[in-house]
C-alpha cells in the first residue's frame, strides 16, 4: 500500500474507482450475495490504501514525487535532530516500511535522491555529539552501492564523496583524512561486505573504482587477506615450475648426462611434474568442467557446449596446459626407454626416436604456458598490472596488422611467381612470400641491383616495399600510439578494477578466523579525531595525505550553538536560503521569458504559450520579426 504515496495516488479518486468496480462487477453476475460480498471487500481495501496513502504522505514524500531539491530541504528542516536521518530512511504505516531515499531512486528522482544522500553524510555537530546519517544509511540500505551500481551510478560519487572528511589544517605537508568505511568492508553480520564486488560490475567501473575511498577498501583487503591468501595459492603453482624448468631447460643441458646422478635428477622431476602438477590440473579442471554443465554455465563454440569459465585468458591457458602435461606424459622418452637401454633411466635410445621431436614441441609450448600464466602476478604492483593491460589492448591491433601483412604476402607473392625470371627466391608463391618477409623486416641479404636485368620483378618488389613498409609499417605505429593514448587514461583505473576482482574472488574462499583477525586489526570501534583534541566518530580509518593533493577552504563539519536536545530542529543553514533566493529568481526568468514569447497569430498553442510543433516566436522577437510583444515585455519585466 505504501507504494501508492510514492505514486502519488489522490485519494479522492478512491471513491469513484471503488463505484466504478462494483458497477462493473455487478453486471458481469445477477447474485446480489456476491455484488455485497465484492462491495464489502473492495470498499475495505479502498479504506485500508486512503488511510496508508494520507498517513505516508509525508512532506518528505511529496518532495520525492515532485523531484526537488529545495522542497526536500524545507521538509527535512523541520525534523528533530535526532530523527532527521529516519524521516528520509523511513516511513512507516502500521506493519508497513517505505524508504524516501529507495523510492527515489527506483522512481528516478535523482535530484531528490542526491540531497537526501548529501544531508545524510553531512555531519553536523552541536557541543555534546556529532550527528552523522552513515549507520543509520547502511542499515536500514545495507545494498545502497549494489543499488546505485544498478540504478542510479550517476550517484555514486555523492556516496563516496560523503565517506570522507579532511581536515582544514595542515602539519608538516601533511593533511589528515578519516575514511567511514567500515560498511563497505564488513557488513550487519560481520561478513565480507558486498560494495566492493557490486562496484566490480560498475558500468564505467575504471573510472570510479579509482576514488580514493574504494582505492583504500581495495588496498585494506589486499593487504590484510588477500595478498597472503594470493601468495600461498601461486606458491604450488610457482614450485611446478621451477621443477619443470630444472627437469627440462637446465640438466637436460648441462652436459652431465653420462653420470647417473643427473639422470635420476631429470627423472624425478619430470616425475613430480606428472605426479602432482598434472594431477592436480587435471582434477581441478575435470571438477570444473563438471560444475559447469550442471549449473548450466556454458557457452557454444562451433555448437558444442564448453564451460563459461574456459573464455577467460587464464582458465583456458590452464586447461591447455594440463592437456600438454597429459600428450608429454604419453611422449616422455624416459618411459619409451624403459626395458630397452642399460643406462636407464636415460632419454637417449632407439625407441624413443619417433617421439622424441613431437616431446621436444610439447615441452617448449608447455614451458611458454607456464610463464604465461604467471602475468596475473602483476596485480601485485599496479602500475606493472596497468602495462599488461595496456600491452593486452594493444594486441588487437596488431592482429589486424598481421592480417595485413599475410594478405599482401600472399598477394605479391603470387603475382611474382607469375613472372618469368632466375631468382630462386622467387621461384614459387612460398618462397616468394618468404623472401617478401625477410624484406621487411630486413633480414633480407641480397642486393638489389642483381634484379636491373629483371625491371618487373624489381618494380613489383618496390610496390610491395611501399605498401607494407611505408605505410603499413607506419599505420601501425599510429594506430598503437592512438590505443595506448586511448588506454592510458583509463590504465590505473583498469589495473585497480583487476585487482577488485581478483580480492572478491579470494575473499570467498577466506576463512572466517583469519577474516575476523583482519578486521579486528581495523579497530572500527575505536573513535578517530577529526582535529588534535576533537574525538569525533568511529567506524572509519584514519590516514594522512599530501596536503596539496585535496586543497579544503572549508570544514565539513557543521557545528551548532545553542541548546543540544535531539528533539530540537538543526538552525536554518545560510547556503539553503541562499539557494531557494537563486530558485526564486529563476522560476521569476522562466515567467517573464513565456511572457515574452507568445504564440503566433493564427497558430494553435499549448497551455503554455509555445507552439504545438514545440517552438516558439523567440526567433522572430531576436530577428526583430513581426511581433506585438514590445510593450508586453515591459510588463512582463516589471
């Protein structure tokens, strides 16, 4: 019932509606016990949704459906100090809860929604407490950040900006900074709280993932349970390869493969490699697969089924692996030796021959998937992480350009194969190809003047020269510069929103001990001072920061004389007189100005004065056209 104060519902339109549906009612049935049965029950709803309707109407609600900024600030001036917070969180009839802040941002009042925001996270202080709306905010919204992210992003930064207080004065360059955001970190329950992993899904999200209050959220959790938690989880994947690079690139290597030693070196380390790190691969991802199809997170590629987690870079370069681990396994040479050398263990025999080149492939590619799999050890320096990013972007362009390239090399080759000459280079399309390629990357060792005798091979050679090098080379180079100045903007925020992402992931998997020790770390209930001596509020972390990063002129902090009881009202604020004179002078403009520009002679015209094809005589009255409004705009002035 409660929703219809936030329609706007007028109640005398109960009456007629409630006839309306008994007259309808009654002539769809001749039962005069049915008629009085829907009558009785209709009429009490009706009865029920006027009482709901006048008792919520508050004039807080009002100024939600009328989407105004200085009528809120009236109604909400009149509340007790100690309930003002309520009166915006807060209406209730009967067993019936409806918020003015939830209302107005699922109606789109953002206007409204954003002063209610903005008085909320005012603090304002008289001389025994401070008041400050932030708790009550998050308890009674404890999804406020999923609920903006959602609906009305264009918030979020009024959210975040009212989280933070700094201090006017400065010591040593130093400004001192209290951050309240014990809500975004630990929710009610004393849970990992939801804002981080809401702003994750952002639209925009690199931009306002780097405010400096999610920046210190991230930075809390990554440091206090993550990093640790991130560290043991690579430490496993870290030892693998280093046995994999000791068991296949160093011994194998050294020289030292007659002494037997070194042999069963190789051995048992190729043994752990298929013992634990393929193992492991291969069970973790046959679990993963099998979680997939029965959550149904799959995707087709070319009509089969695979699952959603193989389109990242890192589950997909994993899986590979695990499968190159397997096909080296069933290659190992020390295995196809067995039984059929007396050095065993050793790789070197006649049975192994036919294995031993697809082995060598396999262990190389594996080798590459190793190391690549270790970039997402970048999110530990963000600027580091912010270049991977950037070098991943970039990476689409260089595809196309190779595309390019393959298009004219099979292209001139082609057409130079059609030509009659002695050149071996240019004897087939593949050779051709070949030799274009060391052309342009300049590998190439001929000389040029060996081809006078042969004009259009050297003309042909030249066009191809201008193509890729002049201007495919150099397009390139633009188009890089372009994405890199396109992506560079935005890099911080990118590398940040990777690291948000990789925290909330790992904070599922944390256990509850080590996430309360974390957050008794936090202190959150111990009160933060706003200046030296001034005990303020808790429930927030207390840095210091360059004073001329965030210049303040003013302080935050409204502070009231007077009396201090909670049912008093807050004093009249001079800047909201001030903004309903500016709101008066502009209602007075937009008066004067329909005024002044009237309808034309002989058109139809709307309520108000402006034509129906929605324009008006105000470029006739600025051209000096045909108007009668000369001494109408004196009027209208005066």
């Amino acid at each position: 019932g409660l929703r219809h104060v936030g329609y706007g519902v007028p109640t005398e339109h109960m009456g007629p509606f409630v006839t309306a549906c008994v007259e309808t009612f009654a002539s769809a049935t001749d039962s005069e016990k049915a008629q009085e049965a829907f009558r009785w029950s209709i009429g009490l709803i009706s009865t029920i949704l006027v009482r709901t309707i006048v008792e919520g109407s508050t004039i807080v609600m009002k100024a939600v459906n009328a989407n105004s900024e200085s009528m809120l600030k009236k109604a909400i001036s009149t509340a007790p100090r100690a309930e003002r917070a309520d009166w915006m969180l807060n209406i209730q009839v009967g067993t019936q809860k409806i918020s003015p802040l939830s209302w107005a941002i699922e109606s789109g009042s953002l206007r409204a929604a954003s002063a209610i925001l903005k008085d909320l996270l005012t603090i304002r202080a008289d001389r025994e407490r401070y008041y400050y709306g932030v708790d009550k905010l998050f308890s009674r919204h404890e999804d406020i950040v999923g609920r903006l992210v959602e609906e009305a992003p264009t918030l979020l930064p009024v959210l975040f900006e009212g989280l933070v207080w700094r201090s006017r004065t400065t010591q040593e360059g130093l400004r001192r900074v209290n951050y309240y955001v014990q809500h975004l970190i630990v929710d009610s329950k004393g849970l990992v709280a939801e804002g981080l992993g809401s702003m994750t899904k952002a639209p925009k999200a690199q931009t306002i993932i780097s405010h400096p209050v999610i920046v210190l959220v991230s930075d809390s959790f990554w440091s206090g349970v993550v990093r640790r938690q991130f560290i043991l989880s690579k430490l496993g994947f870290l030892l693998s390869l280093f046995v994999f690079m000791l068991s296949q690139a160093i011994l194998p290597k050294t020289g030292a493969q007659e002494h037997i030693e070194v042999r069963i070196a190789i051995f048992g380390g190729r043994m752990i490699t298929y013992g634990f790190s393929m193992m492991r691969m291969l069970i973790s991802h046959a679990r993963r697969w099998a979680a997939g199809y029965r959550d149904g997170k799959t995707f087709r590629f070319l009509r089969v089924p695979l699952p959603s987690y193989l389109r990242d870079f890192y589950g997909f370069a994993g899986f590979v692996l695990a499968l190159l681990l397997a096909a080296m396994c069933a290659h190992e040479p020390m295995f196809w030796c067995a039984g059929s050398s007396d050095t065993w263990p050793t790789e070197v025999c006649k049975a192994a021959e036919d294995v031993e080149d697809r082995y060598l492939i396999l262990s190389m590619s594996a080798m590459m998937l190793h190391w690549l799999l270790l970039i997402d050890m970048a999110v530990f320096a963000t600027k580091l992480s912010a270049f991977v990013l950037v070098v991943k972007h970039v990476l689409s362009e260089v595809g196309r350009f190779c595309i390019a390239m393959l298009f004219l090399l099979v292209a001139f080759g082609s057409a130079i194969t059609c030509l009659r000459h002695d050149r071996r280079e240019f004897r087939d399309v593949l050779s051709a190809a070949n030799c274009l390629f060391s052309i342009t990357v300049g590998l190439y060792e001929g000389d040029f003047r060996e081809y006078i005798d042969t004009p259009y091979l050297l003309a042909s050679i030249f066009m191809f020269v201008t193509v890729s090098v002049i201007v495919l080379i150099n397009l390139l180079i633009a188009q890089l510069n372009c994405s890199y100045e396109y992506v560079y903007a935005d890099m911080v925020g990118f590398a940040r929103l990777t690291r948000a992402t990789l925290i909330v992931n790992s904070l599922k998997a944390c256990p509850y001990e080590r996430w309360s020790r974390f957050v008794q770390t936090l202190r959150f209930d111990q009160k933060l001072e706003f200046d030296e001596g001034d005990v303020g509020l808790a429930g927030g972390i207390q840095l210091k920061e360059p004073a001329s990063l965030n210049p303040v002129l003013t302080d935050r902090i409204i502070r009231y004389g007077g009396a201090c009881s909670g049912d008093m009202q807050w004093p009249a604020d001079a800047s909201q007189d001030e903004d309903e004179r500016f709101e008066k002078v502009e209602q007075m403009m937009k008066s004067a100005l329909k005024k002044l520009i009237g309808p034309r002679p002989g058109r139809r015209s709307s309520a108000n004065g402006v034509g129906l094809d929605g324009s008006g005589d105000r470029q006739e009255m600025l051209s000096g056209g045909p108007t009668d409004s000369g001494g109408d705009e004196s009027e209208a002035l005066e």
